[in-house]
C-alpha cells in the first residue's frame, strides 16, 4: 500500500499501532468487521518508500485483505497491490535464527513470527532471490508442515482465520494481549474491543485439545453427554504418532467436570482439554 494517505488509513482500519512501525519494526494485528468479528490478521511493515507500508499475513487470503482495505477507500490518496505472486516465504525456528539473518546482507526482509514459543521468524523475500535463499539455508533441517503445525498448536497459538475467523471476536483466542492496542483510538470493531476490555467476560475460549488416533478433519463438533460444546478448529498428528493435538472452540464455563469429550453425539469421550501452555 503506497500514499500519502497511507498511514492514516491504515491506523484507522488496523487494531495495532502503527506509530511505533519505524525502521525495520513491525506490527502484528488484526482487520475486524463493525461488531469486532476477525476477518484476518497481518503483519505490517515500512517499505521502501516513507509513504509505503507492506502487508503480509500467514493464512489470511491476500485477495480477501485487499478486498477488505478497499471497501473502506473513499477519498483517500492511497493505492493497494497485491505482490504476493511476486515473493515466497520460509519460516526459521531455533534460537540464534533472529541474529543469523541480521549478521549480513538478505534480500527481502523479516521479522519474529508467531508459530512457536522458541525463537521463530518469519522471511520473504522476491522470488527471483530463491536460489539465494535456497544456498544460504544450506545444511538446515527442514522441518514439515506437520511440525509446524503441531509446534503451533501446542503453544496455543491461534491460525487466523483457521481458528479463530469470521465467526469470532479476537478475545476468545487470546489475541487481544498482543494483537489490540486499547490506546491507539478509534479503528473499525474498536467500540466492542472497548466494551469487552471493560466488561471482561467473553462467551467461548481457545484451548488445546488431544485424543487418541489420526487427526480428524476440522472443523468439527464437540459433544459431550450429548450436548455440544464446541468446535475443533485445528488438529495435527501427534508426536509419537499416537494421536492427535488440536485446538478447539469451547463454551466458558462448561468445560465437562468429568469424562473428555467426542466428535460425535454417541461416539467415546475420548478428547481431553489440555492444561494451558506455559
């Protein structure tokens, strides 16, 4: 996105502060509708120009983001494109990984990610650079897609809009500590954001989950004593195999006392709620 009216636009559409965006600094957050409901998230960053900002998201539908910015262009001097045909991504786990990208020159950029608890970054770069890139990660293990997910999921990281979408507010994923900023001012969903910090009482809450077997398709419903509860958003093979982890969408407060709970009416109990992640 590039225009003079770029970062004023982008304050009052994103629900993080883009003030403290300088240099090589990002912002993580979200794009919510008029009731606060999660549309998709992103990272956003300066790009090489003062009036130019770059978007980058993990899951969230590029068309769908620049969809989502254009509705709310009226007279605003500002052009949005969407480059990501033009650029790949790698994902870097490990400590150390954040140091060995700033030790010299790389094309494209980066910056901390979300998928783990350990050191993770997240780096784009052109594709014309992926011969580059492709030398310079040389000797690194690389991990799975399982793995990744499996990482995420056992941190309680929620996958937007994956697990937490359309359909809820970013509170019940926890994504209010690190995604909202409640002194930016005024941005779209920002009234019921207001109400929520001060009410503090949500409905639904994101909680890790395992069972036993393959991982099922999500999303999927939960029952209990013939009741649903919820909805497993996310799932991932465990890591002996035995099982699965996911995360699941479950009411406040009924969180059955005993058994587990089944993806179906009659089916086992079998799923448990894991502890929180620490």
């Amino acid at each position: 996105m590039q225009g003079p009216d770029a970062a004023s636009f982008l304050q009052g559409q994103f629900t993080q502060d883009l003030l403290p965006v300088q240099g090589e600094r990002v912002a993580y957050g979200l794009w919510l509708d008029q009731k606060g409901k999660v549309l998709g998230d992103s990272f956003i960053g300066h790009g090489a120009a003062p009036d130019e900002y770059w978007i980058a998201s993990l899951l969230s539908p590029g068309a769908m983001l620049r969809r989502r910015l254009e509705d709310y262009l009226i007279a605003d001097e500002v052009t949005v494109a969407d480059l990501s045909v033009e650029h790949a991504a790698v994902a870097l786990i490990g400590e150390g990984v954040g140091a060995w990208l700033g030790s010299m020159p790389r094309p494209g950029r980066f910056f901390p990610g979300r998928r783990s608890p350990t050191e993770n970054w997240e780096w784009i770069y052109p594709v014309g650079a992926a011969a580059a890139v492709s030398a310079a990660l040389a000797g690194a293990r690389a991990g799975s897609p399982a793995e990744l997910e499996r990482a995420r999921i056992l941190a309680g990281v929620p996958a937007v809009p994956v697990d937490i979408g359309p359909r809820d507010l970013p509170n019940e994923g926890g994504l209010d500590a690190d995604a909202i900023s409640y002194t930016k001012g005024c941005y779209l969903g920002q009234e019921v954001m207001a109400r929520l910090k001060a009410k503090g009482r949500i409905r639904r809450s994101l909680n890790r989950v395992s069972g036993p077997g393959p991982a099922p398709v999500t999303p999927a419903a939960l029952w209990h004593a013939g009741r649903q509860l919820g909805e497993l958003r996310s799932a991932a093979l465990s890591a002996d195999g035995a099982g699965f982890v996911g995360l699941a969408l479950l009411g406040v407060g009924q969180l059955p006392a005993e058994g587990g709970l089944a993806l179906g009416a009659a089916d086992p109990e079998t799923i448990h709620v894991l502890a929180p992640p620490h």
